[in-house]
C-alpha cells in the first residue's frame, strides 16, 4: 500500500557521529522511509526530535540536495547568520553546494516532527561548527586536518 | 533563506494535460518549489486541492519515484482497488515501476495540501482509467495506440 504506517517502522536515535558529537543526538528519532517502501531515487526520513534535541550537527552538502516538510509542533532552523522559526506545512530547501550550514533545533517544550528528503549519499557533508567532516566515498569521517577518527 | 516563501510563488492550476482530462483539472493549484529553492537532483511541489478537485489522472510512472507528505486537510489516496484517508503528516511512496495507478482525490468540504517530490521527468507516465500516456523523452502526451493528441 502506498500510504506508509509509520507506526509500523521502529524509530531509531542511533547516530554514526563520533563522540563527542554522538551524545548529542538523543533525542532525535528517525525512521527511514525509502527502503520499507520502495523508494531508490532519493532517501526520505520521518523525524521527532525532544524539547532540546537537535536535528543533526549543523551541516551542508557539496553533492546533495536535502528538502524538509515541517508536520508537526515547533522547531527553529538555525543556518549561518540567522534564525527561522518552522510551523507545520513550512518547506525548506538546502541546495547542494551552498556552503549554509543548517540544522533544526527544538527549543519548544513539545515534541516536533518533520520528513526530510535528500539525494542518495555523495560527495562530502560539512560542519562549520565542529571539528567534523563526513567522506561518502571513504565512508568515514575526519577531523578538519584529514586525521580519521 | 531555506525556508520557502510559499506566498511569494504563484500557484497555478495549469494543466499539460489534452482535452477532455485537462477540464478535471481546474481545482488543482500547484507551486513548483525546485526552480526558485534551487533543487535540481528532484522536483518537489506544493499542491492544494479544493473541494471535488484531484491532483492528476490516476497514474504510475515507469522510472520516477513519487513521494508525498500530507500537510492540511483530508483527501483520499486512490489507488488500484483501494482508497485510503490521507490526514496531515501522513507520508506515501509511489516506486516506480510498480503499476498501481494513484492520485488524490478531495471528498471534504475544505481545501487540503500537500507536497509532492519526484526524480525529475523520464520514462513513461501510464494512465490506466484513460486513453493517455505521456512519453518523457519526446515529451509528448499519446493515445494509447500510440497516435498523438
């Protein structure tokens, strides 16, 4: 069936950051929609994040496109230089290659839940603000100096 | 900004579709994000329907992954022997290739939303209730004996 039970997929916080980074993802829970449906052409995900959690570290893409559907509560995206509240029904895009870091932050006292969807994994994932740099081809990440972690 | 100014797009209830199945088509107002966000690895659209109106022609598509996010109001998924209620912040998938005919159909007394991402235009697009089918690559829509409109 089309219609996608998301009660029916287990969400999951496990995050591949390394620490310190990975304590901070606790509370951002995600299900992965394109494998239990069927979608190859770009990957979606349905994420709920806590009051405080954060939706990533803040991040771009040099060869991915990320676009987001806000669905439900309140989160803040939190880009280089300013601040955007998001409401439900709110979209917003992320370009690749434009160097904006960008991640969602809930700073309301209630759950917020959104779906976010990207090309499929390429090229390299950038953090403005941590000594972090993701490798798709290598599968890995690095500190800034090229040293793995 | 990430965030989409959904105001400051015109929404536009045009459709490619010939005659007679364009004169369906008129309750159906679509905003192309991709072009003004700068998206380019996949299209998405942000789409409302009014009372009685349907967001295509029952259709599947050959090579195109469709994804959809439900995000005000209630319609009604219609499927290959199925329908089901679409309510904000239900998501379904669409694989390509799987020949199972869908569109959305708005039964209530108000208007709904929803966006809609895809893999960009190729392939066939087949519609099963109709005499139509559209070809991608000579970008055209056909009879199904092949003959053009």
């Amino acid at each position: 069936m089309p219609k996608i039970d998301l009660d029916a997929i287990e969400a999951t916080n496990r995050t591949t950051y390394p620490m310190p980074f990975a304590a901070e993802m606790g509370g951002r829970w995600f299900r992965r929609l394109g494998p239990p449906s069927g979608l190859t052409d770009f990957g979606a995900s349905h994420v709920r994040l806590e009051p405080g959690a954060i939706s990533s570290q803040r991040h771009w893409h040099d060869e991915i496109d990320e676009f987001l559907v806000m669905t439900s509560g309140e989160a803040v995206l939190v880009e280089e230089g300013a601040e955007t509240v998001l409401r439900p029904g709110d979209c917003a895009a992320f370009p690749k290659g434009v160097a904006n870091g960008h991640h969602l932050v809930n700073r309301a006292g209630e759950d917020c839940t959104f779906v976010v969807m990207g090309t499929p994994d390429r090229g390299h994932c950038h953090y403005p603000d941590v000594d972090l740099e993701w490798d798709s081809e290598a599968k890995t990440y690095r500190h800034k100096d090229g040293a793995p972690y």
